[in-house]
C-alpha cells in the first residue's frame, strides 16, 4: 500500500513544480503522510544503511550538508532533507522522492523525539541549544531535558555525537552511554573571556550551581566547569586547534583526532562554522569514514543554500547570511564587523510561524558591534520597521538607515549605493522570499534540489 | 537632570531581550542631556531603595524565576517596600510581573512572591498564552494602546480593587478570561506585554521616564519631544501583527 500512496503523492509533487509556484518542498510529504501517518516508519525501514539525524538550534542545515558533501565523496549518496524542511513532512517529502541506501536528516529541535522514534536511526548529532523562537520552543533548558529523555531511551541502540563545548547538550552524555562521541574547540586564542550578557547555559545541569567559564567561543559555547559538584566538559574526540579566521573568506584549523591531525582549510566563514565542521567530520568517523577523507572533501565544498551564499547582480555581489536568533546573529555580526572596507546591508525580518512570531530577539542581538562600519542599510520585511528601530537604538546613524516595507520593492533600494558588497541578513521566510526574487528577477538557481 | 535605574536579576531575568527595555529608556534620556546612571542588583546583593528612580525587573527561565523568588523574599523585600512607599517607579514585566504577587505556581509547587500588589498567579489546564497583544490603557484621563507579545503558562489574577494596567484589545492578556491585563497602583507597573514593551511603546518610556524624573528631582518635569518617525511605526507594525492575530 506504501508504494500506491507513495506514488500519489510523489506525482502531486511534480505537478506543483511544474506550475512553478515554489519548489514544493513539503508538499508531497503533507500530501503522503494523509494518505498513510506512518510513511515515515515505513519507508525509513526501506534505508538498508540506515538513518543519521542532525539537530541543533544553529548550524544544522550547514552540518547536515557538511555530511552529505563527505558521504557523496565517499561514493555513498544519502537521502537528504537538503533544502532544510526539517519537520516531519520535510523528512517524508525527502524519503518520498529521493532513493538511496542511508538516510541523513536534519530534524527541528522539537521534533527529534518523533523523528527518532519513527527512523530508529544508529546515529544522531546534537549541536548546541540557544533561544530561540520562544514561542514555539520554549525554554532552551526544556528542551535539554527532553533531549536528555530521548538519550536515555535510545542508549545502546544510537550513537550520539555531543558538542562538547556546549554544556546543555554535554550534559546528554550523561545518558546517551559509551557510544558517544565528542567535538570541541581546543585552541584559546579565539575565544572571549566573558559570556554574552544573555547566555542559555548558566547553571549546572548536574546541580544547578552556576558554572565557571575559562573562555567562551560563541555564545556559552565555551570551556567551563562546575565549581560546585565538579562537572567538567568532557574532552573531545574531535578537536580544533591552531584557529585561522579570515574575515568573510572563510577559516582554517588543525583538527586532532584519534585517526591522527588534518588541516582544515575551509571555504566558510566563522567560528560558528568551525563547529559546524567538527560537527561534520566527528559524525562521518561514527559513519567509517576517516578524517582526512572528510576534510578533503569539506575543502571543496560550496557554500549551502542561505547560510552563505553568493550571488553577482550587475556590478554588486550579494552574500546571504541567515539570522534568525540572538547566538546566530550575533556571529554574523562579528565576522561581518571583520570586514575591512564599510558594508552596505539588506535585513529581512519576518514575523511569520516558521520565522517565530515574536521579534523580541533582535533586542537580544550585538547590532552595537557594527554601527560605525555601515554604509547604508535597508530594512524589509512584514516588521521592518522594528527592525530599523533596533538599528537606531544601536546608534546606527540614522540617515543611512532605510525602511522599505515590501520585500520585492527593497532589493532595488539595497543595490542603489552601486558596486561592491552588498550583505543580505534574512530570518528564514524572508530568505525564502529573497530567493524567489532573485531567481525571478536575476535567474539565480532554484534553491531546492530533488 | 539625572535618572537613576536599578536593574534586578539582569543575569536571570532576560529571557525576552529585556535589555531592549533598558536601551531603548538610555537613549531616550542620553538624547535629551538626562543623565542616566544604571546598577545591578543580582543574587544576594541588597540594594539602596532610596538611590534609585525607577527599578526594572523582566522574565526569565522557570529555574532562574524560582531562584530569584526566594532571593526577593529573603534579600530584597523590604528595601522594595520602601522603594515603593517612597514613590519609585516599579517596572515588572512578565516572570519579573508574577513576581509582584503574592505567589505563583510552577507546576505543583506554589511558590511566595513579594506581595507589593494584590495578585496571585495560578496554572489552569489549557495551553501557554502566546501571541501578540495589545490593550488599552488610561494613565492620565487619555485613552492609549500598548502593544506587543505575551508568553506565560501562569494566569494571574488581580484581588478585588487592584486596578490592571489596561484592557485587553486583542490577545490573552492576564488570564484569557476577565480581559484584564498587567497591574498598575500608583509608580508600580506589572504587565505580561514584553517585545520588548517600551521600544513597541514610546509614549509608556516617556511615562515612566517623567516619573521617574519627578520623584528624583521632587516636581513636575517637562520632557523635551524627540524626532519618533521610527518609534511610531514599530507602535504601528507591532498594533497590526496584534490585531491580525
């Protein structure tokens, strides 16, 4: 019967694609979990190599491609959630019409659970929790302790690999037993020495006690300690040393594991993305795939769809970089502040459900960092004019600021400073939205593959 | 003229950029030439009620809100008291709101909050009240509207003759049944409307930040108008997203 329903909604999708109205990313998966609720346990079963589930507030559409970038180059091709759709309808729409021996999907925070119950996959990578969109996930720490459930129910029959440098998903290891594999940053020379003054992780999971930090990389992403009931960060498999970080052109490291050291040169900016390659390449060592063959392949890698992503429109070239939540902004912000020469903006800020409906965050979020470095900056999106408060309120000088409320009317604006950089800040439907435009406007790609 | 903040628990009670309420009255007062003088005040440090014009508190993790409730209890009371009694602004918004009460409740548990206004937040079954909000308010004999996002899983509810800060338009406001929102007695201000709160709402910073003036400075001051373009259509974005639900 899988296969009759499959087939269904497997021609639903072609005929949305082919009427152009957007890639049909979730529809067929929709359409197909109608007919049968368990497509999902059904065709995952069919996977012989079986499944790996990516999940982390940031980084884990960049990770899971990461992956797929090291599977494709050791000759195996998974079924991949690739244009980011990471509910349970993104996961069918993928097992629907993509074939292959193993499954790699990314899976949204809150849906892990159900997804891991369903795939009953060997293996699950756990990035790092921040806040974010309140309203639909709640409390970071909630959402720890139902990682923290799932670990314990699947312990002995998935392998987990931890960021180590994360003390709410560390903490997992409690309960995800010996299988467990864990990635880190070693080297001291990129961190700060204090905790953003809005950090998700103060306390000790073990005891509650507030932790001490030595350092901190990215958010509370850092090494600490609890003074109170001894915890430590576990000490990495995985780990990065000797950090190069040039500007918005990408980053280099050593990584030491127990295959021995490889030198990492990578074509993505930022310590967020340092992460997400250890995240990378200690995840294919669960899967057999050595090291060195993993960075190789990480080396020639092009940027993933909206984390970076470059686009030339006449005289200007048009990087894209998602934000959607103080910690992932506040990198973006950073590693643009790394530019040498004055950066002209377009930020996109939607209030839609997949964007969270509460703009709160952006308050959250260092725009400080960058004031004195902007040229000119647009502001669209349905709360576009929020947004350009919170620029104002960071003492961005407000004649360069502009509010174009209509997101199709704002990337002329944008490009009207003329030749040179021109840095796109999206959340995630304003993305969507840019893409849309771009590909209408200047025949860029179509985002979603099948 | 100066205006002397005090920020409680900044390290546990940010959750929903509480900052942005802190920022947005700095710079309102920097551009004015009001000298504005911030201080924390955090786990188990005491405070002087007489140093400062207007106390802010926010929202914060389930285990970070209970933690404070105790420290407020045991530390901070009566210096609270007397900062009220003496006409300080009190701003309380969210977890840092049920915390005025006399108790709420986290899951079975009911836990002893300061008890500076007649309110007590309960649990009830039934979702958490998300979504944007907005309702009207009347400080002055003027009709105005606060707009922004609401997000508590505790209903709370005002003894008899304990006046809300407004009315609710649309949203849950403080319970989802009796269309109050927020409580208001005299310079104390308790609401569930963060977003933050005073960014979506400049005429309630400018409240707040003459009130704060006046008890500082003992007599009636005159704010000077600033250029709010911006201001008013955040009010206007943040109005609209509340009344399209």
């Amino acid at each position: 019967m899988i296969r009759l329903k499959a087939a269904v909604a497997r021609l639903l999708g072609r005929l949305i694609r082919l009427t152009g109205k957007g890639g049909g990313t979730t529809l067929p998966g929709r359409m197909l979990l109608k007919l049968d609720p368990n497509a999902v346990d059904k065709l995952g079963a069919r996977l012989s190599g079986g499944s790996t589930l990516i999940s982390a507030t940031n980084g884990k559409t960049t990770t899971a491609s990461m992956l797929a970038v090291i599977l494709e180059g050791a000759g195996r091709i998974p079924v991949h959630n690739r244009s980011g759709s990471n509910m349970n309808w993104g996961v069918a729409t993928a097992l629907l019409e993509q074939s292959g021996e193993e499954g790699l999907f990314e899976v949204d925070e809150a849906w892990l659970a159900e997804t891991a119950a369903r795939l009953d996959p060997h293996t699950i990578f756990l990035g790092n929790l921040f806040r974010d969109q309140l309203d639909r996930y709640g409390e970071t720490e909630t959402l720890a302790d139902a990682w923290l459930d799932l670990a314990r129910e699947r312990s002995g029959s998935t392998e987990f690999v931890l960021n180590a440098d994360d003390p709410l998903v560390a903490d997992i290891g409690r309960a995800s037993g010996p299988g467990t594999t864990y990635y880190g940053i070693e080297d001291r020379s990129p961190a700060v020495p204090e905790l953003q003054h809005a950090s998700d992780a103060k306390n000790c999971r073990v005891c509650g006690a507030e932790l001490t930090y030595e350092r901190a990389y990215v958010g509370h992403l850092g090494h600490y300690h609890c003074p109170s009931c001894g915890m430590e960060r576990p000490k990495p498999e995985v780990s990065a040393h000797d950090v190069a970080l040039d500007g918005m052109t990408g980053l280099s490291a050593r990584i030491e594991t127990p295959e021995g050291p490889v030198v990492l040169d990578l074509p993505l900016p930022g310590l967020y993305n340092l992460y997400n390659a250890l995240g990378a390449i200690a995840t294919a060592r669960v899967l057999g795939i050595d090291p060195e063959a993993a960075v190789e392949s990480l080396t020639s890698m092009k940027a993933v769809f909206g984390r970076v992503e470059r686009i030339q429109i006449d005289q200007t070239e048009l990087s894209i970089l998602l934000i959607k939540n103080p910690a992932g902004a506040n990198e973006v912000l950073r590693t643009l502040a790394l530019e040498r020469d004055p950066v002209d903006l377009w930020i996109g800020l939607n209030d839609r459900i997949a964007d969270g409906r509460d703009v709160s965050w952006i308050w959250d979020a260092d725009f400080e960092e960058l004031g004195d470095r902007v040229r000119s900056v647009v502001c669209t999106g349905t709360r576009a004019s929020e947004m350009a408060l919170r620029l104002k309120y960071a003492d961005w000088p407000a004649e360069r600021i502009t509010v174009v409320e209509k997101l199709d009317r704002s990337l002329e604006r944008a490009l009207e400073p003329g030749p040179g950089r021109l840095f796109a800040l999206p959340t995630y439907t304003a993305l969507l939205e840019l893409r849309q435009l771009l590909a209408e406007r200047h025949d860029a790609d179509r985002y979603w593959q099948v | 003229m100066r205006l002397r903040l005090l920020s409680l628990y900044p390290d546990q009670m940010n959750i929903y950029a509480d900052r942005g309420n802190l920022t947005f009255i700095r710079k309102r007062c920097e551009w004015r030439g009001i000298g504005f003088e911030l201080t924390s005040c955090g786990l188990g440090e005491e405070f002087d009620p007489g140093g400062h014009d207007l106390i802010y508190m926010g929202g914060g993790q389930d285990r970070d809100q209970k933690a404070v409730a105790g420290d407020l209890v045991r530390v901070k009371r009566g210096q609270m008291f007397t900062a009220r009694d003496d006409g300080a602004v009190i701003l309380a918004v969210c977890g840092g709101y049920q915390l005025l009460g006399r108790s709420y409740q986290l899951e079975g548990e009911r836990i002893e909050g300061l008890g500076l206004a007649g309110l007590e937040t309960v649990r009830e079954s039934g979702p958490r009240l998300i979504g944007p909000v907005a309702i009207t308010v009347d400080l002055d004999g003027t009709e105005r509207t606060l707009a922004g996002f609401e997000n508590h899983g505790g209903r709370t509810y005002l003894d008899t003759g304990c006046e809300p800060l407004g009315r609710v338009r649309s949203g849950h406001g403080n319970n989802g049944r009796d269309g109050l929102e927020g409580v208001h007695d005299r310079n104390l201000f308790g609401t569930y409307l963060h977003g933050p709160l005073l960014p979506k709402n400049a005429w309630l910073a400018d409240h707040l930040i003459g009130l704060a003036l006046e008890h500082h400075h003992g007599g009636p001051v005159e704010l000077e108008p600033l250029p709010d373009e911006l201001e008013s259509a955040a009010h206007q974005s943040a109005l609209r997203a509340a009344e399209a639900g």
